[in-house]
C-alpha cells in the first residue's frame, strides 16, 4: 500500500470510529432519559393508588 492509501484508511477508520462513539452517546443517552422518564411515571403511579387505598380504607371506616 501507498502511503497516501494508509493515511486514507487511517481517516476513514477515524470517522468510522467517530461515529460509533457519537452513536453509542446518544443511545446511552436516551436510555438515560427513558430511565428517569419511567422512574416518574412510576413514583406518580404509585403515589396515586396510594390516594385511592387511603381513600377506599377512609370510606371503609366511615
């Protein structure tokens, strides 16, 4: 191989790897975000049965 070829080779290993990297940030990223999405959507489920057993218990007793 030349040397112009291998400098060549070497860019495009450069970008190839490049764009990996940025393609694995934005996955880790987003998983990141669905993560915590999740978490809220759990908490606020949660913290809304807990309302209506609270209130179903209250009715119960009155």
């Amino acid at each position: 191989m030349k040397s112009h070829q291998i400098q060549d080779l070497i860019v495009r290993i450069s970008a190839a790897a490049g764009v990996a990297i940025a393609m694995l940030i934005t996955i880790n990223t987003l998983t990141t975000v669905s993560q915590q999405h999740i978490e809220r959507d759990l908490a606020s489920y949660a913290s809304h049965t807990q309302l209506q057993v609270a209130g179903s218990d209250a009715a119960k007793r009155a």
